[in-house]
C-alpha cells in the first residue's frame, strides 16, 4: 500500500482507501482544542452563521475540548471577561471536555489532553496553538490551526483543503547518556533541520531509542516539531502507548494499531545516534540556535523556568527535585516551576517532590503557562537572562524584549540552578 | 495577545520598527503597498494576529516562502500573498503582480510565481474563510431540509 502513518489517518478519517502527498482531503475531526482564544473562535463562528438565520451551534460537542491555561488565574478584568464569556458558550453547547481554573480539573491544555484519554491512535486532532502537534506522541495527526479556521471546525466538523502532507522520517538509535533526555534530543533535530527544515512535512519518529522514550518523553518529540516547521510530528503507536492509555486514562485502545508500510515513501530520512548526545541549549533569539550544553557553560542566569507542555510532567519534576535536594539555589538565582496540570502537581506532592523544591528556594506556581509567552507570572527584567524548559526563545517571548532566553532539559535547569549559571548536569555526582 | 480582536491589532504590526510602524498607522504607507520578504515568512506562531496586523492595512506580502500556518490564516482572513521564492527588490521600489509573476519596474526584471493551489483559491476567491464557510453552512443545512444526504 505503501503509505506513512499520517497518509493512514487521513485515509481513514476521509473515508478513502488511500491518499498521496498533494491531494486535497478534507478530513473529519476526531478532537477540536482551544484555550483562552476560544473567545477569538467563538466571535469568528458567530460570524460564520450570520445573516444565514441558523443557530450557531458547532457540529458535535463531545469533540470539543476548552481548556483555560494562559492566564489562569485571570490577571486583567479583560481575561476574566473573555474567560466568563467562554463559560457561557461551554454551557450553551453543552461541552463536556471544559477544562476551568480548578484543581479537580485544570491545567496546560497539551497535558490536559492525553491525561484525560482524550486522543486515542489515528486520530486527527486540530488545535488553536501551535503546540498541538505534542500529540502525536500517541500515534495521532495533530496539528495547529488559527482561530478562523477552527470556527470553520466548530461549523462543519471537518478541517477544509487540507494537502496531504509528505512525512519526513527520522530513525534515532543508541541510548540516551546519564543527564541527557528527550529534550535534548528534540532541540538537537531542530537545530539539525533548522527552523524551517521540516516546513509543510511530518516528522515521523522510528527507532530503538523512540521505542524505549516513554510517553512523556514522545510528547517532547513531538511538542517541538513545529519549531523545525513540521505540520506535525508523530510516533507510531506501540505497547508504550497502549500501556498509557490503560494505565493514565483506564482506556483500552483495540489491537489495530497504525504502523506505516515498510514500502512508504519519505520526503527524506535522517539517522541520528544519541550515544554520544550532550545536553543540547537552544540560544537566544532562535530555537534552531542549537549549541552543546559545553559551548554555553558560566553564562550567567537569573530566572530558572521548569515547566510548560513541553516539561511540566513527573518525570521533569522528579530530576529537579532530586537534583536539590538537600542543596539551596545560587543565591542570584529564582526558579519557578509550573507543573502541567493539577494532577500532576498532586502526584508531586505526594512523592515530596515540591517540599524538595521549596526548601531549595523553588517557587511552585499554579498549573499555567503565560510565563512562556511572557504574558503572566514570571517576566523578565531588562538585561535578565531566562534558562528555561519551555519551547520557545524569540526576542520578547518572556515578557521583555531587552531579556533574553535559553531553553534547556529539566536536567540542564537544576544542575544550571545550583550553580548559578549554565551548567552540565553530566558533571554533577550521582 | 490571545485574546486580542483581529480589528484590535492593526497598531502593532511591526512593532518592533518603530519607523515602520509609524508610517503604516499614519498612513503614510498606503494600502495595496507591498512587503517583499525572504524565506519562511511568518514563522513562529499559530496566532491569526499575525496575518490580521497585515490586512488591517490592506498589505500584500510577497515572500521567497511563506511559514504553514501563517500562510494558511493569511488565506483564511482574506491577506494576499504571493510566492515568489527568487523575488530581488529593495524598499521604494516599484512592482506589478500578475497571477503568473511579479515584475519589478524599477529594475526590469521579473520573477515566476508559484500559483495557490486550486482549494486554496476558492477560499481566497469567496474573501476568506468565513464567507466560504457561511456558504458550506448554508448548503448544509438545505440539504438537511430537503432531506438530502449531507457531504
């Protein structure tokens, strides 16, 4: 048959026996995103619907999921008013899959996502945020949209002239080193692809190494895709992603899981050995600025940021925690640390993760992420430097363009914490 | 920025060039100016308002390569672009677009288009987005009435 995993998907999700890079599909949606830009979706909708006489209602609320996490709590009257403005239509449509500012619920959309067994294998999956693609890691088509197209979703159910994207396949071997993870990884593609080296492609992850990465590993994979400029970034379905599933979500995906054709054809194939991978910073103002963790070693830091979509699971708060234990911040240093979502900051808690990290000088912050786009809690000064394990370091992205930011593991964060300054968590003792 | 109205954001566009910025809100830049830029035009963000600061100014972008999701908002909200991946021009120069090429005047010389795709055209053709989705609506739901199966 000869197709990659995404030309699966979308065969399947338009009723067609195969599709090829180029074609013009149209493609139902199994899951519809937004967060705080709901309130942007909702007055495109409206004006979808007006002057026709019909009701707007979007086409199958159990498909569409709200989550409230840039600017939780809300920190202008003019949030507040845009985030009552979402309840209210929430409530209208009958959305189930709302996701408000509370502990028995809330978090960063991208991890709000997979802990609730909202995306399952094979499906397609739309987005009004870039990151999106993060689900991929479990074997979905997952990719952003903006605001307009997702009220053109909300109408009709299905994502309009969609050209069949080409995959590029990327086959990663060897084990990570100790201090070196996922992240490392997906800064070191980037930087290898360059910001627009995977521009309207897939990537689609194989290997040994993409096989033993756990789910919060894939997600990383596949969060940072689009900063090489992918469409989407995807990891074909294994036991890990059943296991998830079962275990997380209590969901039991069937046995029918979507593997590409070993005949498919890719618009390139990369290999990358991680044997000998070094903690990999993406510097300022790019995120393909890709240097070794040894290249930046001493530069100076003031604000230390661990968490996002991209590493604000258990396992980036268990390095952290383990690596401070006992020990105090640098004294010119604060760190803040946003657990993804409020489940994650009661696993946490329980495993004295967050004691660890309070008594070394960590401020543990509610379950958001406006501190990496700068737009709440945790900006910049003019001339501070940021280390942080988010996704993104344009100029002005932590909320001050006369700051600057560094991106970096979880691992790299806390070893860098304790120091001072940009370190290596290599050189730490165990 | 995620919650700014597309009619709310015309004042930041380039807001990082204070001269440019300047003469785009004083008018001084008129509409159908053209911006002529390099490759991967739009990078860095899922947000409409990218493309909505540019159309709030009726400004045509014609760009080596454009970003995918900035070019497909840009469709979306009716912003017209044109790929031209070996466009040379320099500011105050004079250009003709045509569906096939750009010519610049200034140095008599011109330079191949790569055309919209067809389904990409249609959206651009109705205005935007938003006008061919309130026509899908439409059709939709006549369909529904008349008791025909729906596409």
């Amino acid at each position: 048959m000869s197709m990659t995993v995404v030309e699966k998907v979308l065969a399947r999700a338009t009723g067609s026996s195969r599709v090829e890079v180029g074609d013009v599909v149209a493609p139902s949606v199994d899951l519809a995103m937004s967060h705080e830009n709901a309130a942007l979706v909702i007055n495109q909708f409206h004006e979808v619907f007006r002057g026709t006489g019909l009701t707007p209602k979007v086409w199958d609320s159990s498909r569409v999921a709200i989550v409230l996490d840039h600017r939780v709590p809300a920190e202008s009257a003019k949030t507040a008013t845009n985030q009552k403005k979402i309840r209210e239509f929430v409530a209208k449509n009958g959305i189930e899959k709302f996701h408000d500012v509370r502990g028995d619920q809330g978090g960063i959309c991208h991890q709000i996502l997979p802990e609730n067994g909202y995306v399952k294998p094979g499906f397609v999956v739309v987005g009004t945020d870039s990151h999106t693609t993060s689900h991929g890691a479990l074997g979905s088509f997952a990719f952003g949209i903006g605001a307009t197209e997702m009220a053109s979703v909300w109408a009709l159910g299905c994502v309009l002239n969609v050209e069949v994207p080409a995959s590029i396949k990327i086959n990663v071997t060897g084990s990570l080193g100790k201090g070196v993870t996922a992240k490392d990884l997906v800064l070191r593609v980037v930087g290898e692809l360059s910001a627009k080296g995977a521009n309207f492609r897939v990537i689609e992850y194989h290997g040994e190494t993409i096989r033993n990465l756990s789910t919060s590993g894939r997600l990383v994979i596949c969060n940072m895709a689009v900063e090489a400029g992918a469409t989407a970034g995807i990891v074909p379905p294994d036991e890990e992603t059943v296991r998830y599933l079962r275990e997380e979500t209590g969901a039991i995906v069937e046995e029918d899981l979507i593997h590409p054709d070993p005949d498919a054809v890719y618009a390139r194939e990369l290999e990358i050995d991680v044997s000998d991978l070094a903690p990999q910073i993406a510097c300022p103002h790019r995120v393909d600025n890709v240097k070794d963790v040894t290249e930046v070693l001493g530069q100076s830091i003031d604000q230390v940021v661990v968490g996002s979509c991209t590493n604000g699971r258990l396992e980036d708060l268990s390095i952290v925690a383990r690596t401070l234990r006992g020990k105090k911040l640098a004294r010119n240093v604060r760190m803040l640390v946003f657990p993804a979502s409020w489940k994650i900051y009661r696993e946490a808690l329980a495993e004295g993760y967050l004691s660890d990290l309070i008594e070394a000088g960590a401020s543990i912050m509610n379950p958001g992420c406006g501190c990496c786009l700068g737009v709440h809690q945790g900006a910049l000064g003019d001339g501070e430097v940021a280390l942080s394990t988010t996704n993104r370091n344009f100029k002005g992205r932590m909320g001050n363009p006369n700051g600057e930011v560094f991106l970096c593991s979880p691992a790299v964060a806390a070893a860098s914490a304790l120091k001072g300054a940009i370190a290596d968590p290599r050189e730490m003792e165990s | 920025m995620a919650t700014v109205l597309p009619e709310e954001t015309p004042q930041f566009a380039f807001a990082d060039d204070e001269e440019l910025n300047r003469k785009l809100r004083s008018g001084e830049i008129q509409k159908s100016s053209v911006i002529v830029a390099g490759s991967n035009f739009g990078s860095g963000s899922s947000r409409e308002q990218a493309a909505s600061t540019l159309r709030g100014y009726e400004l045509i972008v014609v760009a080596r390569s454009f970003a995918r999701i900035f070019l497909q908002n840009a469709i979306n909200l009716g912003l017209q672009t044109v790929e031209c991946p070996e466009i040379e021009a320099e500011l105050g120069h004079e250009i003709e677009i045509t569906p096939t090429e750009v010519v610049n005047k200034t140095i008599n010389r011109s330079f191949h288009v790569i055309p919209l795709p067809a389904s990409r055209r249609e959206v651009a053709e109705a205005g935007g987005l938003i006008p061919y989705t309130r026509q899908r609506v439409l059709q939709k739901a006549l369909h529904e009435t008349i008791g025909l199966e729906s596409k």
